[in-house]
C-alpha cells in the first residue's frame, strides 16, 4: 500500500492558524503601530495588505515602494503610508541605478514627500557591485554612496540601512571572507557614516545584529542619532525569542525612543498570479508576520511559531528540515515599552525629520 501524500507545509502557516480570528484574540494594540520597514507594491497586493494591517491594529506604514507605484500605493493606503527613497533594483543598467541614476532618484522621492532614504549594504551587495565590474559600488565608505548621502542630507532628509545579515548566513552562505568580510567588519564602514551624516539614521533588521545585544548597546552609545527597527521577523523571532526577558526589556528600557516597530513585509501583485490559493496564501503571509512580532513582544507564549525558517536547516541539518520552525517566546513586555516601540519613537524621529 503506498504511503498517504502528505500535504505540503504553509510557510507563512505551518501551525494551520485562523489568522484572522487570532487578530481578534490579541486585540487592539495599546497604540496604533507604525510598521517603519515595508516593500510595498501592485494595488491588488496592497488591497489585501490594508485589511491585514487594519486587523493587526497598524495605523500607519512606512513603505520601500519603487518610484513609479508611488501613485497606485497611495491611492489604496491614502495619508496612511509614508515612502522611502530606494534605487531602481530591476533595472537593466545596474550602474547607472547604483550610482548616478540614484541621485535624480532620491530627489525624486523628496519631491513626492519621503523623508528617509534606504541604502542596502547587506554583505550580498558585494555579488552585485562586482557585477556591475565597480566593487566599492554600494560600499557605505565608496565614492557613489558618500554623492546619494550627501544629497539626501542636503535635502534634509534621514537615512536607513541593511548593514548586518544573520550568525546563520555569515556560519554558511558568507564563508568566503575575502568576498563578504567578516560580520564585525561590516559595521566598520558604516559607524564612519553615522559620524560623518549627522541626521536620523534607521538600522534595519535590529541593526543586523539581535543575536548579540551587548554589541547593540554599545553601538546605540556610541551614536545618538541611531536607531534600531525590528524588521526580518523570520530573524526576529528565532534570536529575540532566544533571550530572556531580563535582557530584552532591560535593552528596550534602556533605549526607548530608539527602537522602532519594523516587520519587512514584502506586498507584490505578481504572487497572486500563482494559483487559485493565492489570495489566502497572501493573506496569510502578511498577517504571519504581524502575528508573529505582536505575540513575541505581547504575550507568553512559548511553543513553535508558525512560519518555517530555512536558515535552521542550512545550519544544522542534521537537526532540522526544511519546514521546521524555531520557538516563538512571548516576553509580554510592560505597555509603556509597547506604547514607544509600536508607536513613539517613530513618531518622535519622524517629527525630529520634519525639523531638518
């Protein structure tokens, strides 16, 4: 007889929850966040993303949106998104959008009201400025980037950066050091810019670093114009739920105007193209995340989360497959914490930014 099929695992489902009703059984936050981390983009998607967010009690969203979708993004999310300048990634000459291309960018999306400007300096940027044949192309210390960030203070407005991908990456896809450098390396280039660009910078994804708080605190010490968001929720809840709850609200007690609430949500209308599904599966995806990021600052939970992280596999497969899933831990943090991560310290850099 043979062996039954067994269905394939959700990633953005894997415990088969009622994302909807579990909206309602967290309840509105105690403030409206403000998600500062998004890629927005394709108004089917984003129709589907305002009713997540409506649920998840998200009142405003910060959006990675490429230039052109400006318009239909707005016209969907109206006064409750805001817009980041980024560089044209799926243009056909990778140069000129790194490089000169990005300087009308940035203008451009100062023209249509973004205040903060994102430069992606994650170690895999390397593959693309040597295929673009000029190495130091998207080096935060390289000639190009030093023009953009100039010009973005210029026109007086913040900035925000990848710096830092996970332990994970830099145990297996980075081993080549002579290529991608070392993970302390990375923030060499960038510590000189938070010196040298005296404005608000966010450093997304928890400023690539949530495994090791101690490092966090010192970097946040070191400079006071740094902030920190919570994007990458994949990452976020494996590492964070790692730490006791000591440590994490002690960090977030110690910085509270300096933490913000990020989830890296990823909306595009070319996912719904996929299969009859896909509506659901969207919806899903987008409200994983949101659920997920709520229950571990919220709640004491402790059990799997229910998204499927691949980077436990590709560092010990032995242990893991490929649908497994870290342990989500709820550290049910105090509301004042809540109220300046979900909503304050946003709020306070964004009106800091209207001020340059």
């Amino acid at each position: 007889m043979s062996e039954p099929i067994r269905p394939a695992v959700a990633p953005a489902n894997r415990l088969r929850l009622q994302y909807a009703d579990e909206a309602a059984k967290l309840g509105p936050p105690p403030i409206g966040i403000i998600d500062v981390h998004t890629h927005l983009r394709g108004e089917s998607a984003i129709r589907i993303y305002r009713d997540v967010a409506r649920r998840f009690g998200i009142t405003q969203t910060w959006s990675m949106t490429p230039l052109e979708q400006i318009p239909q993004v707005r016209h969907v999310l109206a006064d409750t998104v805001r817009f980041i300048a980024q560089p044209d990634f799926r243009s056909d000459d990778l140069l000129h959008a790194m490089g000169d291309g990005f300087l009308s960018r940035i203008e451009a999306f100062h023209d249509q009201g973004a205040q903060l400007v994102k430069f992606w300096a994650a170690p895999r940027s390397r593959e693309l400025s040597q295929k673009a044949g000029v190495p130091d192309l998207m080096n935060l210390d390289g000639p190009q980037r030093r023009a953009q960030m100039e010009l973005a203070v210029e026109l007086g407005m913040g900035i925000m950066t990848h710096v830092g991908d996970p332990d994970t990456w830099f145990a297996t896809r980075y081993s080549d050091t002579s290529l991608y450098g070392t993970k302390a390396s990375q923030y060499e280039p960038f510590e000189t810019a938070l010196d040298t660009f005296d404005v608000p910078w966010i450093a997304a994804h928890f400023g690539g670093w949530p495994e090791d708080l101690a490092f966090l605190d010192e970097l946040l010490e070191r400079h006071r114009n740094l902030h920190l968001d919570t994007s990458a929720t994949k990452w976020m809840v494996r590492e964070l739920s790692r730490h006791s709850r000591e440590d994490l609200l002690h960090f977030l007690q110690r910085w509270p105007d300096r933490i913000l609430f990020g989830s890296d949500i990823v909306a595009q209308d070319e996912i719904l193209e996929t299969n009859d599904d896909a509506t659901q599966q969207i919806f899903d995806l987008y409200a994983s995340r949101y659920w997920a990021l709520r229950t571990l600052f919220e709640t004491d939970y402790d059990g799997p989360s229910p998204i499927v992280d691949p980077d436990l596999a590709m560092v010990d497969p032995l242990r893991h497959g490929a649908e497994d899933a870290p342990t989500l831990r709820g550290h049910h943090l105090p509301t004042d914490v809540l109220r300046r991560m979900y909503h304050g310290a946003a709020d306070r850099l964004m009106n800091r930014l209207c001020e340059l």
